[in-house]
C-alpha cells in the first residue's frame, strides 16, 4: 500500500453573495460543498467537472490562498496550519501550484532567472544559489538558460511561459504540485509538449500532481485517478481506466460521451445532458443532478446519496448504484417530489 | 541568435525610455523643460541684473531696451532676471506638491488596495468626501483659511492632489493584487512587506507616475493662480503667478510686459503636458 | 432604478456631511483663536463674551460642529465680519452670478468639445483631427487667469469691443439678460470655457475613435447603414461618459472660475472668496465653499442619475 500523502477532510467554502441594499437574507454559492479524498503519493488524481463546479476553488482551499469555512488539509500525517501541526510557511515549500493564466502568473518587471530565484530567496537560499538553482531548473524544464535567465515574460511564448511557471513550482523542491488549468491554453500541439514535460518531471522529482481540468482527453492521459465533481460535491472517483470505461455515475457518463469521438462511426446523436448546471446559491435537494438526469426518480429529489464503492477504490455518490438504497423501490414520480422540494 | 540575444534583458523602464527617444514632441518638450530649469536653476549666475533692484526712472521699458533685453517692470526691475528667478519657485510650486502627493498618495493607495475589505472601504470612502471639491476651490479654501504664504500654498496643493494619487494607486494596486502572481508569490511562503516591495510596487508605480506627471502642470498652473490671488509667495519675491498680479496695473501701458510671466507659466505647462503625454504613449507599449 | 436612486442618495449624504464637516473645520484650519475669526479684531470684550456664547465656542469641538450644522441647515450661515450682513444672502447673490458665468462657459466648453472631438475622432488622423488635439493640449496648459488678460489686452485696450470690468455697465452687481450685461459676459466666459473645451474634445475624440473601431460599428457599416444611423448608435453608446466628464466639469468651473472673476471683477463667489480672503472674513469664506460643494455634490449626485437613464448597463452595477 502506497502512502497516502494528502488528506482533504470535509472541506467546504460558501461565498455570500448580497442580493441587494435591503434584503437581510444572507445567500451563499456553495461553491466546495464538504468533500473528502486523499491523494496517493507518486500518483497523479485528475479532477473535472464543468466550469464553476468548484475545482479551482478547491485548488486554492488545498494551497491556502483562500481560508476554509470548515474542514482540514493533512500533509503527511499533520494538519496543515494547525497548533501542533504543519506550519504554513514549510507547508508552501512542500505543495506549489501553476495556474491557468500563463502571463497573468509572471510578474511582468521582473526577468525570468529573478521570479524563479524569488521563492527560494524568501525562504533563505543565497541570492547566487538562488540564480544557479533558476539556471539549472530552467534547463530541466527544457528552456536554454542562458537565452532565457535574463528575458521579461512578454518577450516569450505561451508555452514558454508556463514552463518558467512550472520551474517556479519546482525552485521549493515541493512534493505535490496543483496544476490549475495550467496547459488549458495553450495550443495542443504546445500542449502535448508540455504534459510529456510534466511526466518527465514527475518521474525524475518524484512529484504527487493534482491536475484539475476540464479537458477530459487531456486528463485521461495525464491522470492515475480521477475524481468528478458537480456542483461542489464529488460525484465519482477512481482509477481512471475504471471510471472512463466503467463510468458509474450518469453525470460522468454524460461528460465522457460529450466528448467528441474520433471514430465517424461513433458521432454523437444528441446531446447527452442538457441545460446549464442549477444555480448554486440554491442547490437541489436530494441528489444534485437530479433535475438533469434522465434516471432520477423520486428518491433522488429528497435523499443525498452518499460515496459509496462500487469496485475496491471506486466510489460513485449515486441511489441507482448501490441497492440499499431504496432507488428500486422509488416511485418515478419525480416531478412531484423535487417541485417540493427545490424553491 | 545574437540578435534574438539582444532583444531580451530590456527592462521595462529601459523599453519606455527607448520608446520616448522616438517622440519627436516629447523630446522637444523634454528639451524645453531643461532649458527652463537650467535657467531657473542657475538663476544667480546667469541673470543679467539683480532681480530685486529696483529703479523709479526705469520703469516698464519696452522690449529690447538696450539694458533690458525683455524691458522693466512696475517697479523699474529687471524682467529678464524677474523670470529667470521666478521660475525656481513657480517650477517649485509645479513638481513639490505633486512629488509629494505621489509618495504620501502611493503609500496610501498601495496599502487600502493590497488590504482591501472594509479598510480599503473606510479609506476610499473618506477620500471621496475631498472629490466633492473642485481642486481649485478646495486649494483656495486652504490656503485662504491659513493665510498668505508659499509654505500654505505648498501645504494646500499637496492635499488637493493626494486623494486623486491615491485612487489612482489603489485601483491599480486592487487590479494587480487579483493576478496569479501575486497568488504565486503567495505560494511561496514570502510575508505581505516583500509581495508589496517586489510584485506590486514595480505594476503599479508606472500608472501612478504617468498620472503624476499629468498633474505637474496642473500643479503649477494652480500654484502661480494662487499666488496669482495673493495666497502664494509675498512680494517682492519673483514668482510667475505673482508678477502677473503686479503687472496688471501695466496692461495699458506695457500690455506685451504685463503678458511675459503667463506666457512662462503657459509655455512650462504645455511642455509638461506635452511631454506627460509623450511619456503616457511610451508607456502604453504591450508590456 | 429606484433602489438606484436610493443607493446613491445614500451615498451622497456621508459625503455631504463630510463637506461640511471640512467647511466648518475650514475655521480652525486659520491661525489663531477661532474667535478672531469670527469677531473684528477690535471688538470690545463683552462683545466677544457674548459672541464667544452665540456660537457655543465655549463648548467642546463635536457639540460646536453640530450647532453649526443645525444653523447651517436653518440657512444661518453666520455674519460676515466686514459687511455686517448674513452671509447666507451675500453668498447667495454671488453664487446666481457665479452660476451664470459658469453656465455659459460651461454650455460653450461642452458644445463645442463635443462637436470638435466628434470630428476629430472621426477623421482620425486628419488636419482637423490635429487642430482638435492642439487645441485642446492649448485647452488643459493655458493659465486661465492669464488668458484672461490676454483676452482684455486684446478685444478690451485694443480693439474695445468688450468692456473689461464687472457685470454691467456701471459696475451694477445686478445680472439681467439684456445686451449691455452679456456684452460683460463675452469675454470672462471665453475665458473660462476652455478647460472644459479642451477636456471634453479630448475626452470625445478618444470615445468616437476608440467606438469606430468596435466590431458593432463595423458590423453596422458591413450591414451598409447609414453614416447618419451610425452616428446615432456611436453617439448613444458615448453619451454616459460624456455626460459624466462634462458635470464634472461643470462643477470644475464653478471652483475654478475663482481666478477668472477675480481677472475680470466679475461679482460672483470668486470674487467674493477673494475678498473675505483679504479681510480675512471667514464667515464668509466658510459660507461660500459650503455651498459650491454642495452643489458640486449635487450636480454629481444628478449625473448619477441620469446616467442609468441613457445606459440601462449603468443601474445594475
């Protein structure tokens, strides 16, 4: 059994949300809606779902750039940032992250050899070792140091850019490394380019990878496991061979046939789900996907399924799949139930 | 590759320095401005005359008198030497209050912006109060209250100023503050002082100094004004704005005399914001 | 819309009690006792006694601030020191002046300011469009007081088409719409018109340019409108900024036309504030700057409003 390096318990974050001058009701999007997972060292989890379902923000919960309502970070048995446990300061060493935007996360004034040095000067390191370490990772990163230690970010290119984030991230010698996005715009040939990168580097660092996208190619190559969210919430997880093949719940079936299909055998005939996502200030009731999934019955409207196992470490939050549930059983009058329940 | 070698390593402020070489106006301008400080600058030593001296037989030569190449005033003075000196103050009155503005105005806004919340609200808020006066009467109305002087006037316009400087600075510093690097640098363990002083500082310092250069003439103009009213420098102290006000009494007799001192204070601001707008443009580049 | 409006009424009253909470500060900003300021120096001591008891001096700061807010709101705005009279009716005869000259250069300035930026936007690029950004760099450097002069030198001493002096024949501080008066108006409102003629040509010229550019207004050329039509939609989509820079403007004027009154004798709160500067009457000089910003902060607060009605966009943000 491989360590388990990250912990995430029960993390949530409501943003409030004023409706106007005069309403006392405070409102809030659940934007991370109590989830809980662990991440294998050595592994890499991939973590998807549509936008605004909540995976950046759990992105920037795990690096501490945005405080918690309630649950914990675990870093290797100790609780980030607790009285006893990780301190915050040697946390940002151990996990970096790369984010989407590959010019909005350089410092425009500042050379490339002087961002990558900055994060280890913070924490120490010599001014000179600090540029021999810039020198040394950008060539790891396979960028010529000395045609690029000295260049501002808008004398390179996309790609080049988010290598120079990339060699950021790895200037702390971190352990895990969030990656945001981080090649979602650039170009697909770039693209590939830089996922055999970020393999490479994953092998000779002996980096443990949150990859949040919601490319689902890109993530079925780069990913160990998977997790899918909806809404806040993690409706399926698992080996991603598993859950690409053997897709538990409708919500992933729906994403995974949405892909377009290479095979003109296999063209997609309609839309597999439609509409757009519910408001998050007022989720549903019951299951969260129930007002878009052609499977919902009524139980589905006023119960929360729970994750639950359907193979040794795939889980799926979903009635249909575990026959305890009472899904069987469930009247199909849905309309009745969830026009009840949701306002 | 030596040439692509030779593109990189330019500094942002290298780039826009390069860039300002390329304006034809601003250059003139920037000239222009040097030759009017120098002139102020090393006043004592290259003015014909003594700029206090007066002389009752003397007074409101014409132009191109053989002793005084741009004529005398009410007072029989030297106007050559009058404007030479009185452009050390009235250039005074044009860059102290706004350098410091800048500093006070940056600091301020650097800091509501990088707190944000509430602080910043509570800031902002009470700074707004200052905008509901026009800049002119909210400059008159403190210098008139603490009564004639340079040091008041100084004083007044640096207040006037300040709260435009801040808004500038924290709407920048807000702006910068929600880019990923500064959530990068965030990541990297480093305390607020040191994120402000590398990451925020450099972004937003260029936008509040191309504001602050804007109002250099702004500045002046309004300084000479006040003085121009009687609430800035005290005779017999040559000051631009002042010489105006003294030499209206000339504007039948000597009108082209009584008009010298504003044409100064006109020629100064234009090239200010001349070269201001030479610098905006530089600036503007793509960084 | 109305909770709009409601917001920025909201609004506008912290600021307002701020202004006045400076005006009144305005007096202690003034060396010395704040007595002095209020009393005539010369004044016999039982007279100050008792005014140092009318204006509730003897009381702490905040309580003074508060019955001098409840006075001001009644429309006391005390007694000017060198006249005798209430400052309330002399400032008010002086703002109506002030407000007219600022009016008419303001009416000059934003016309005109619009009509050249739009050309200038248009044609960008063309000798027009030069004319236009020389003029208005003219318009924003020029020392006002001294164009001022330079305005008399010329059309008053050499020319003498205009008079030069005051608000009327005959120094009358009386305005009336009649020839003899606006002959008295021309030159002081040239004068003063051309910051705002030059802010706004810049202003308008930036907006026109910028909107040509637009892919909307490409779509609407594509689509083989009318220059006519597209004026319409360039000019709706311009008009909320213009119409917040020229109040702004306009109130601009109303501080910024101290010097100009003060260049031309005009009767107006310039030339009143440059009086009761000298005589040292603060009374007076609190008086007049209370109620230019009040009615700064009301023009604002009317731009506000307004906005929203030409650009729906504005009332949701």
């Amino acid at each position: 059994m491989t360590p388990i390096i990250l912990q995430v318990r029960n993390l949530k974050k409501y943003f409030p949300v004023r409706a106007n001058l005069f309403s006392r009701e405070q409102k809030f999007v659940h934007a991370v809606d109590d989830i809980s997972f662990n991440v294998t060292k050595g592994r890499t989890l991939g973590i998807v779902g549509e936008s605004g379902c909540g995976k950046s923000t759990t992105a920037r919960l795990i690096a501490n750039l945005m405080p918690a309502d309630s649950g914990a970070i675990i870093f290797n048995g100790e609780g980030v940032g607790e009285i006893g446990g990780l301190e915050l300061k040697s946390f940002r060493k151990k996990l970096q992250m790369v984010f989407q935007d590959s010019f909005a996360s350089l410092n425009p004034r500042l050379t490339i050899s002087e961002t990558i040095s900055y994060g280890p000067m913070v924490h120490d390191t010599s001014k000179e070792d600090a540029h021999l370490q810039a020198h040394d990772l950008l060539a790891k990163v396979g960028l010529d140091p000395d045609l690029f230690a000295s260049r501002y970010p808008h004398e390179l290119s996309g790609g080049q850019r988010q290598r120079v984030n990339i060699a950021r991230a790895l200037a702390f010698n971190p352990e895990v490394v969030i990656l945001d996005e981080a090649v979602a715009a650039l170009d697909k040939s770039v693209q590939a380019q830089v996922l055999n990168l970020l393999q490479d580097l994953k092998a000779e660092f002996e980096l443990t990878y949150l990859f949040i996208s919601h490319d689902l190619h890109v993530v079925h190559y780069i990913s160990d496991d998977v997790m899918v969210m909806y809404l806040g919430q993690i409706v399926e997880m698992g080996p991603v061979e598993q859950v690409y093949s053997e897709a538990a719940h409708p919500y992933t079936r729906a994403l995974l046939s949405a892909i377009p299909s290479m095979d003109p055998a296999h063209r997609t005939q309609k839309s597999p789900i439609t509409g757009d996502p519910p408001n998050p200030i007022h989720p549903p009731s019951g299951c969260r996907f129930h007002d878009r999934c052609e499977h919902a019955r009524a139980i589905c409207a006023s119960l929360v399924p729970a994750l639950m196992p359907v193979q040794s470490s795939h889980v799926v939050a979903c009635h249909m799949n575990h026959p305890s549930s009472g899904y069987e059983t469930s009247g199909s009058d849905v309309q009745y139930a969830s026009a009840g329940a949701t306002r | 590759m030596s040439s692509r070698a030779r593109i990189s390593g330019r500094s942002y402020w290298f780039v826009v320095f390069h860039q300002l070489k390329h304006e034809p106006v601003a250059l003139f301008s920037a000239l222009l401005l040097l030759l009017i400080f120098l002139a102020a600058i090393f006043a004592p030593w290259l003015a014909p005359s003594d700029p206090y001296a007066t002389s009752m037989i003397h007074r409101l030569q014409p132009i191109g008198s053989p002793d005084h190449l741009l004529g005398t005033d009410e007072l029989g003075r030297d106007m050559l030497s009058r404007l030479m000196f009185g452009g050390r103050l009235s250039l005074l009155m044009g860059v102290a209050p706004v350098f410091m503005a800048f500093v006070i105005g940056t600091s301020i806004g650097l800091f509501a912006g990088y707190v944000g919340g509430k602080i910043n609200m509570i800031i902002m808020r009470m700074l707004d109060v200052f905008y509901a006066f026009p800049s002119v009467l909210l400059a008159v109305a403190i210098s008139g209250a603490l009564g004639p002087g340079m040091m008041n006037s100084l004083f007044a316009l640096t207040l006037v100023f300040i709260p435009q400087l801040v808004r500038v600075a924290e709407s920048v510093t807000t702006q910068v503050r929600k880019l990923d690097y500064i959530e990068a640098a965030r990541m990297s363990g480093a305390r607020s002082f040191s994120i402000i002083r590398v990451h925020v500082l450099g972004n937003v310092l260029g936008p509040v100094f191309v504001y602050a250069t804007g109002l250099l003439s702004v500045s002046m103009i309004l300084g000479s004004g006040l003085s121009f009213l009687g609430l800035g420098v005290k005779p017999p102290e040559p000051e631009w704005g002042l010489m105006l006000n003294t030499l209206r009494s000339a504007i039948f007799k000597e009108p082209l005399i009584a008009a010298l001192p504003g044409a100064m204070i006109f020629v100064t601001s234009i090239a200010f914001n001349l070269l201001a707008d030479g610098v905006r443009s530089a600036m503007d580049i793509k960084r | 819309m109305f909770f709009y409006v409601l917001r920025r009424l909201l609004y506008a009253i912290p600021i307002a009690l701020g202004v006045t909470l400076i005006s009144f500060l305005l007096v202690y900003l003034a060396p010395g006792d704040p007595l002095n300021a209020i009393a005539p120096s010369d004044a016999p001591a039982e007279t100050i006694a008792a005014l140092k008891v009318a204006y509730g001096l003897d009381k702490p700061l905040p309580m003074q601030y508060g019955l001098w807010l409840l006075r001001a709101v009644q429309g006391d705005l005390g007694v000017s020191i060198a006249s005798g009279r209430p400052v309330a009716a002399e400032v008010l005869t002086a703002v109506r002046n002030t407000l007219v000259l600022a009016g008419i250069a303001g009416a000059i300035g934003i016309f005109f300011g619009c009509l050249l930026g739009a050309l200038a936007g248009y044609w960008h690029g063309s000798w027009i469009d030069r004319i236009a950004t020389f003029l208005s760099v003219i318009g924003v450097s020029v020392p006002h007081y001294w164009l001022g002069m330079v305005l008399t030198i010329i059309f008053s001493t050499w020319l003498a088409w205009f008079p030069a002096m005051g608000a009327g024949p005959g120094g009358s501080a009386e305005w009336l719409w009649d020839y003899a008066h606006m002959r008295h108006l021309v030159l002081p409102a040239i004068t003063l018109c051309v910051i705002p003629l030059g802010i706004i040509t810049r202003t308008v010229r930036a907006l026109v340019a910028d909107m040509l550019d637009q892919e909307f207004v490409i779509a609407l050329r594509a689509r083989g409108l009318s220059n006519a039509t597209i004026f319409k939609h360039v000019a709706k989509n311009t008009a909320p900024t213009v119409l917040a820079v020229s109040g702004l403007q306009l109130g601009y004027l109303m501080g910024g036309s101290i010097l100009v009154e003060t260049v031309f004798a005009w009767p107006g709160t310039g030339f009143l504030l440059n009086t009761a500067i000298f005589q040292r009457d603060i009374p007076v000089l609190q008086g007049t700057i209370l109620i230019l910003c009040m009615f700064f902060v009301a023009l604002n607060l009317i731009v506000d409003i307004i906005q929203p009605l030409i650009d729906p966009r504005m009332a949701r943000a």
